[in-house]
C-alpha cells in the first residue's frame, strides 16, 4: 500500500489538539535547492486524538511530506510531543514513515538522533507506554533512533523497513537487497517488530497497546488441553515421564487459560512467548515458556529467548506491572549456535534482570523445571508449581551421564534429586503446590500470590534455604586478616 493511499485514509481520528503547527525550519545550510517547508507542510504531526480508553498523544511521520525525513523542526516537534505527554500522563502512540534524516540538513538533522532518542528515555521515567506503528516505508535515521525505542512495535504489511533503504544499500554494496529482506513480514519473523496490521486497524491495535486489555490470546490447532486430575506417580522418574507427557498443557496453553487479554511481545525463539496482559482485571506481563513450540513436546530455549525474557521482565519493571513467568522446559538449548550466541551470558543477564526487578514477580513450575535454563525464570518473589510438575539441578538423564558416564541410569538419579512438587515444597523450594487440573484453583492461587508478593521475597528465599544448610565445623574460628598496601581486608 502507498504513502499516498495511507494518507487518504488516515490510522486515527483528528486532533483534538495540535502541538508546534508553527514550527519551521530556518534551512541551516542554505542547501541548493532546497526551500524549507513552511510549518504546515513539515513531515510530522503531534498533538492528542481521542481513543474510547483514553487520550493518546500521537506522533506522526508522513511519507508524503519530503519522504517524512527528520529535520530540525520535526526533531524539536518530536522532543516537545514526548516532554508534553509525560507532563498530562498521556501515552504515545506513533505513525512513522520515514527516509531518514533530511539530507538538506546535513549534520543538525543527524542530531536529531539523539535528541529524539533522549526525549524518549526521559518519557520513559514517567510509567507511561509508547507503541509504534511502521508503515511505508520507514528507513534510515528516523527508525535507528525514538521510532525503534517504542515498547511495543507493529509494522504494516508490504512496507519496506530496514536502517538503509533499498537503493541505499544497492550503492554501499553492489547489489540490491533480496525481496525476503528489508520488509515488514521480514522483521516480523526475526522476532524485530511485535505485530503486523493492516491500515484499518492500526488505532485499534494501538488502544490495545497503550490502554488494555486486548483480545483473548488464541492457541494454535491442536494443541493439548486442560484434563481431569490424574494421580502423580509416586516414583520420580515415573513423575518425570509425567511432567514431561505431551499431553500436558505447557506456559501457552497455561497463559491462555488465565488471561482474559493479551498483546504479544514478539521474540525470536518459539520457545518463550510474551505478553501485555490481563489477568483478573489487572494488567501484568507474562513470560511463558513452550514446550510444544516445535510440536515435539521437548522445546529448549535459545538465547533469543531469554532476550525476550530480558524485555518483557525490563518493561514490567518500567510499566509498574506485575510479572507472571510459566516454566515448562527441559533446559536452555546447548548446541554450538546456541553457544555462539552467548547462551551463558543471557541466562546470567535474565537472572539479573529478574533479581532486580521492585514489582511483584510470581513463577509457577507447570511441567518440568529443567536446569539453569529453567532457573532463569524461577526467581521470582513467589514460586508455586502445579503438582505434577518437577524441577531440577540437570536433566536426570545428562545428571548421569556426568555422574556414572551412563545416561541409562537417569531413574536411579532422579530418586536421589527429591524433584518432585510435593518434595520441593517439603524442602521449602517452592511456597505451595497447586492441582493440575483445577483451572480455577490455579487462577485464584496465582492472583493471590501476584497480590501478597512483595518484591524482595525472593531473596529472602533462596538465603533461607542456603543458610539453613550450611554447618559450622568444630573447633577453633579464626579470623584472616589481609593487609596491602593502602588496603585492609
């Protein structure tokens, strides 16, 4: 679809009122040829539109106006709109497309760069949400700088979305770009933009965004359902089967079954879905993870997943919400890729963030808890686990092939793990025990914890249960004392 026919029939309503209309360039380098646009004609447009859940200030970049570049006044009416909205607690809400900084400009259109982008990190210290929609087409400047710092990001079908626009990038290189690349369906695949919408339902996807609830999150076909409570095998190992069983619902299925809304936060990796969404009434974020993301009931987590995490986890935290992860994996993938792309480092960073976070944060353990790659997701101020689920240090299977070199003695070892629900929560790993098959229970349970967690419990609980292990040997306590220069220790 054309700038042309995007302007024909506009995303949102009129201006209730407008910000900076006269606002002009001076035309600071007295380009040749270059007549800067009185204020009327400038590329962007701010101001508030009404929305049925509330006001929205809107930023937008129009293509039809020079190519909706970025000069200096579209710069300061982009930095205004932000400062403005923070001030009236308005959210924003933003239309870009864009070929970048404006040329004519040169260098005092480039810093708008960073003008824009900080204008955005000061809007964010207000709590308040900002989502974006690209649409054609939305390279350059404008789009490596505020219009990709939105929370949420949506890109209309056929733009073309890339830094470097396509003859750009046919000049630097050699060639153009394959038809694949530089797309919006291209950047929703690699998990760089959250959704793709179409014109007539930008507004409405955007009031979703901003104010809530959204639509009900939809499963894919065929994918398992709640059943009637079965009894938990009593051997460990049979409880591993069990919680492993690809009939079990996993975090998407739990996800939908509790939430009444929901707006994705697209990654990368199917393993690790999440959402904006609603629970009770309340807005939270849920971070869930997928075992049947591939159909094979073992899905493990790529570090795009945990990346994801990182997001959704950082956003809570920014937004005030409450957090809700869904663990459900046999453990973080440990291939050479998966290695290349610094699975390590992204699992530390997800514990980090998650340890940081000051909003109450609740974890429930609803199949198997699988090694670091779970322990990732699990830190949080309440941990509950559906009764059938298991958690545990490594896979029973690769414990002992590190343990005795012989993987088929993996039911012996998981007896010795005590990984089974009921035996965590006796060992005060996990604060309560929730059926499997009692949908309601589950909901009420998880709504009371996301209430009565205080953020730092967490913490308290892991040093409980470290500290209450630890012995003090006999005899005589010393204490070492270590001096260097300038330096006692």
């Amino acid at each position: 679809m054309t700038a042309e026919r995007n302007r024909a029939r506009p995303s949102f309503p009129p201006l209730t009122h407008e910000w900076d209309a006269d606002l002009a360039s001076a035309n600071p380098l007295r380009f040749p040829g270059y007549d800067a646009p009185a204020p009327q004609d400038e590329s962007v447009r701010t101001g508030v539109a009404p929305h049925p859940r509330g006001p929205i200030a809107v930023v937008e970049c129009r293509f039809d106006r020079h190519g909706g570049t970025m000069g200096v006044a579209a710069g300061e009416r982009i930095v205004r709109a932000f400062g403005r909205a923070r001030e009236a607690g308005l959210p924003v809400a933003a239309f870009v497309a864009s070929g970048g900084a404006r040329l004519q400009e040169g260098m005092l259109a480039l810093t708008q760069m960073a003008r824009t982008a900080g204008a955005v990190g000061r809007f964010r210290g207000g709590c308040l949400p900002f989502a974006a929609v690209l649409r054609p087409h939305t390279t350059g400047g404008v789009y490596a700088s505020w219009a990709s710092l939105a929370d949420v990001l949506a890109a209309e079908p056929g733009a073309t979305i890339g830094f470097g626009g396509p003859r750009v990038v046919e000049q630097v290189t050699g060639s153009l770009p394959p038809r694949d690349s530089h797309t919006a369906e291209a950047a929703y695949a690699q998990g760089r933009v959250d959704a793709l919408v179409g014109p007539e339902a930008q507004w409405a996807w955007l009031g979703d965004v901003l104010y809530g609830p959204g639509p009900a999150l939809r499963l894919p076909p065929g994918r398992p359902r709640p059943t009637a409570p079965r009894a938990v095998p009593r051997d460990a190992w049979d409880a591993v089967l069990h919680a492993r069983d690809p009939s079990r619902p996993s975090g998407l299925e739990w996800s939908a079954l509790l939430t009444e809304g929901w707006v994705e936060l697209r990654g990368a990796d199917p393993a690790v879905r999440a959402g904006l969404a609603v629970m009770a009434g309340e807005r939270i974020v849920v971070v869930a993870m997928d075992r049947h993301a591939h159909g094979d009931a073992s899905a493990r987590v790529l570090p795009a997943g945990y990346r994801l995490a990182q997001r959704a986890f950082a956003l809570a935290e920014r937004l005030r919400l409450p957090v809700l992860a869904l663990i459900d994996t046999p453990g973080a993938e440990p291939g050479p890729a998966a290695e290349a792309d610094g699975l390590a480092g992204e699992i530390a960073q997800t514990l980090l963030v998650m340890s940081g976070l000051t909003v109450p944060t609740v974890a429930v353990c609803v199949g198997e808890g699988g090694s670091g790659g779970a322990m990732a997701f699990a830190h949080a101020d309440r941990l509950l686990a559906l009764e059938g689920s298991v958690f545990s240090v490594i896979g029973p299977e690769s414990g002992a092939a590190v343990l005795y070199r012989d993987a088929s003695r993996a039911p012996e070892l998981a007896r010795s793990f005590r990984l089974t629900a009921a035996e965590l929560a006796r060992l005060g790993v996990v604060d309560d025990v929730l059926a499997d098959g009692d949908v309601g229970a589950v909901r009420s349970a998880v709504v009371a914890a996301l209430r009565e967690a205080r953020p730092g419990e967490r913490d308290a609980r892991v040093d409980r249960l470290a500290r209450g292990q630890l012995r003090v040997m006999p005899g005589e306590s010393r204490m070492i004392r270590f001096e260097t220069k300038g330096m006692v220790g």
